[in-house]
C-alpha cells in the first residue's frame, strides 16, 4: 500500500490483502479479516467498542514497522489456486497428522490437572478432520474448475449457480473452522502457558497457536481474494 493513512471506510479483507503485515495487530485487536472481511475497519471497531483512530494509528505503526510487507502477488487464478495448495494445503497435510498426536500426548499427560485438554482435543479433533476435509473438497472439486474459468471458458447459467453454490459452502466451511479455533483459544486462555507445562505442552500452545495465525490468513487468501475473483468473473460470463 503506498497511502500513509489508513482509511477506515476500507474493508478489513481488502486493508490485509493489500498489506498483509496489518494482519497480526488486527488479530491482537480480535477484528476478523478473514471471515469477517466484507466489513469496514470503522464498523468493526464500532462493533467491538474500539476507537477507530486508536487502531488507525496501531495500523499505521505496524506498517512503518514492515518495510517489506509479504504481499500476494498472483497474474491468473491458477498461479493463486498454486500459491494455495503450497503455502497453506501442503503444510497442513503434515502438521495436522502430527499436532494431533501432540494434542492427544499432552491431554493423556496432563487431563488431571487440566480437565480443560479433554476438550481441547475433541474441537481440535473435530478440527482436523474439518480441515482435511475441506482442502480435499476444494483441490478435487473447485480448484479445477476455477483454472477451467481461468482459461476463459464461457459457463452457463446451471455451472455459473453450481460454481457460486460451492463457493457458499465452502466459505461456510471457513466459519465453522474459525469456531473451533476460537474455542481453542478461550480453552487455553489465549495459549497461556501453565506453572506445569512440559516441553510437549508448550509445544503444543505455540503450534496450535501458530495453526490460528495461519488458518486466519489461509481463509482470507481464498475468501476475500480468490473466492472473490471468482465470483466477479462469474458475473462477468453472464
């Protein structure tokens, strides 16, 4: 972004999508830009009794802080849909097998003394599951039909409904993902680390916590950057 100032009538997606290095104070702050992205930066602090100003300059000093923010750089939906599947879908065919043990590990550890891990592990559970299920849906039934529109193949008014259907589930999907992260997080009172925590515990917070910021901007690439191309160029083959 090359503006100094952050205009509170932008949407938080679009704030993000162009200034990825806004993306942690806005989750420190708890104002959802991925999920919740369609909303302007002064209706969101407006619905969490924040002073839009106050975060306004927060934003300001994030970015001053970030001389190279990590923006998304994509010249078709195909090379989006690629930048996808490796810096979000890869990963998390390896970490979710893995922190699913480590959440299992812990809870057997220390249920005694945290009756809250029992929990812990059947949203991350149910999480998981989710999750792995949702990327499959979308490399074997979305994606390719987004490189097919890419290739600027024309649809008819059935696929054009069918395509926008899946794109509602699929962002569906997203919410109910960010409910289980959530409730993670109020589980383990933000990911504190407790007086008895082992190494495997303090592992487990730090991945579980590093599985939010990552989800957060996983669902904000497909939501308010891909899903939304799509949708646009839906409207344009009518």
């Amino acid at each position: 972004m090359t503006e100094t100032t952050i205009d509170p009538e932008r949407r938080l997606g679009d704030l993000v999508t162009d200034d990825p290095s806004l993306a942690r104070t806005l989750e420190s702050l708890g104002l959802d830009y991925c999920c919740g992205g369609d909303q302007t930066l002064a209706a969101a602090c407006a619905d969490a009794g924040l002073d839009v100003d106050e975060v306004r300059a927060r934003l300001a000093d994030a970015r001053r802080d970030d001389d190279q923010p990590d923006e998304l750089d994509w010249e078709s939906l195909s090379d989006l849909i690629d930048h996808v599947v490796e810096t979000h879908h890869e990963p998390l065919r390896e970490e979710l097998p893995q922190l699913e043990d480590l959440v299992w590990t812990v809870r057997n550890a220390h249920e005694e003394n945290h009756p809250e891990l029992r929990e812990v592990e059947l949203e991350f559970t149910a999480l998981a599951e989710e999750m792995q299920s949702h990327t499959r849906e979308e490399e074997e039934d979305l994606f390719p039909v987004v490189e097919k529109l890419d290739e600027g193949r024309p649809l008819d008014e059935s696929e054009r409904e069918t395509l926008r259907a899946e794109l509602r589930d699929l962002e569906t999907d997203h919410e109910e993902t960010a409910d289980h992260l959530e409730r993670i997080a109020e589980l383990t009172d933000d990911y504190a680390v407790p007086d008895d925590a082992c190494p495997s515990y303090r592992s487990m917070l730090d991945r579980l916590e590093a599985l939010e910021r990552d989800t957060h901007m996983h669902v904000h690439k497909e939501n308010n950057v891909l899903f939304a191309e799509v949708e646009r160029r839906i409207g344009a083959s009518a």
